[in-house]
C-alpha cells in the first residue's frame, strides 16, 4: 500500500451539486469502480460551519468536544491532527490552505508575514502556503500545492480551496454561479489527479459542509451538511489492492483514522 496522500478540501462544496457537475470526478469513479476509484457520501458534523469542521476532518473530533465552536474561535488545536501524527512518524506535511488551518495547527493569531510561506520541519505543517482571501483563485491554489509537491515530495498533502464557498455566500446553492464554481474545481482537478496517482499517491476529494439557498451554512440540512468523499488510489498499487485493504469513512470523523490508515500510522 503507497504511504502517500493528498487531500482535496472543497469549502463549501454540497453533494448533489458535485455529483450532477463534476464530470470528470464522477468519470474517473466510474472508470475506476472496483479497481482504484471508490465514492461515497457522508454528512458533516455540526454546526456545519468552516473552522470547527477543519478540526473534524484534520482529527475526528467534532466540535461539540473539540471546543472549536464557531469561526470565530482562534486558537491551536489540543487534539492529535493527521499533521501531527504524522509528523511524529517522520513523514513529511505540506499544505496549501487558507490561513485558519494554519491557526489550527501551526500559530494561532496567523501572521500575513510570517506564516504566509513556511519551511520549518518542528512544526506539523512542515510546508505551506496559506492564503487570507476567500476570493484568492482556486487555480492558484491547485498551483501553489503542486509546487510544494514537487519541490518537497510530502507524504501527506492538503490542498483546500474556498471559491466554492465564497461564491455559495454570495449567490446561494442553487444558483447558476454556484453549480459553476464546482464546474471550475473539476476542470482544475482533472490536470492533476492521474499525474498525483502515477506519483505514487492515494487522492481524496471532499468537503467540510453544504451550502443553503440563504447563502449560509450552520444548521442540520442536507444542504447544509451534505459533502462528497472521492478516493482514487495510487497507481503503483494493484488492482483492487487498497479498496480492499480499507474501509472507507462512514462519517466525517472517520476521515482522519482512514487518511492515516493510508499513511500507515
């Protein structure tokens, strides 16, 4: 089993709405059904909000005993993270993310200085680019994320974009613009996924939460909470080979325990 991975956060990103506009993703599952490629659909935990919802994912607590209540509570996580066990393994973090999640697991207040790009192997993102803009292209993102995957070949990598949200606030689930924000992340995806896989690395796409028609999302929905998880596994593993040896997440808090499964940690 490959001991890489990369993992694709979609802020914001519903289910349907992946399913019925990502093409590509939906292609290579089916292409790849039985043999690399496996989806399934989870829930998110609650409040289907931003912050606490990156601590579920990253550790499998959810916010009701994480403490990270709310957006607005800045702080380190004091939970074990997929970065930090990791990194207590000898393995190799990166991500190219928005600055929250380098609050969560790197500093907490972030500065725009000092903590936009980081090469410190003490911390547990290792390697990072972060970003302070909702608005900040998703192209640039994927691009930034590619950089640190070839220049410092990490064994665990996250790339989280946030075009999807931003522009859910702004206009709504079921808005034209919306649906065409998950059109942009497949197309983007689709210039990197098989290139990740001949690289050795198991590939998860999914997302922290939903979006509503009133352009929020907090509460107990399926709009709201509805997110896509896509695996495609490593090309150098045979056939059949890790969608057998894993079980995929039931829920959103099992994500971490399946991403370190992966890693062998």
């Amino acid at each position: 089993m490959a001991k890489k991975v990369i993992l694709v956060l979609v802020d914001g990103l519903n289910g349907d709405v992946a399913q019925n506009r990502m093409g590509f993703l939906e292609a290579l599952t089916d292409e790849g059904k039985g043999s690399f490629a496996k989806k399934v659909d989870l829930k998110s935990a609650l409040p289907a909000m931003s912050r606490p919802l990156y601590e579920t994912v990253m550790t499998g607590v959810k916010p009701v005993r994480s403490g990270i209540y709310n957006n607005s509570i800045v702080r380190l996580s004091k939970n074990k993270s997929i970065f930090s066990i990791a990194k207590e393994n000898g393995l190799v973090t990166a991500a190219s993310a928005y600055y929250w999640m380098s609050e969560l697991y790197n500093h907490a207040p972030y500065d725009p200085i000092e903590d936009r790009i980081v090469n410190d192997k003490t911390l547990n993102i290792q390697h990072g680019i972060f970003y302070m803009w909702d608005e900040y292209p998703d192209e640039a993102v994927f691009g930034d994320g590619e950089y640190l995957r070839r220049n410092y070949n990490p064994d665990f990598l996250l790339i989280h974009s946030m075009n999807v949200d931003d522009i859910g606030h702004k206009f709504g689930l079921n808005s034209s613009e919306y649906r065409n924000s998950a059109v942009k992340v497949d197309v983007i995806l689709s210039n990197f996924i098989e290139d990740w896989r001949a690289a050795g690395y198991h590939v998860i796409v999914t997302a922290d939460h939903g979006m509503s028609d009133d352009k929020k999302h907090n509460g107990p929905t399926d709009e709201e909470r509805n997110v896509p998880f896509y695996f495609f596994a490593a090309k150098d593993e045979k056939d059949g080979a890790t969608l057998s040896a894993v079980t995929l997440p039931k829920k959103q808090t099992d994500i971490c325990r399946f991403v370190c499964e992966l890693l062998e940690v």
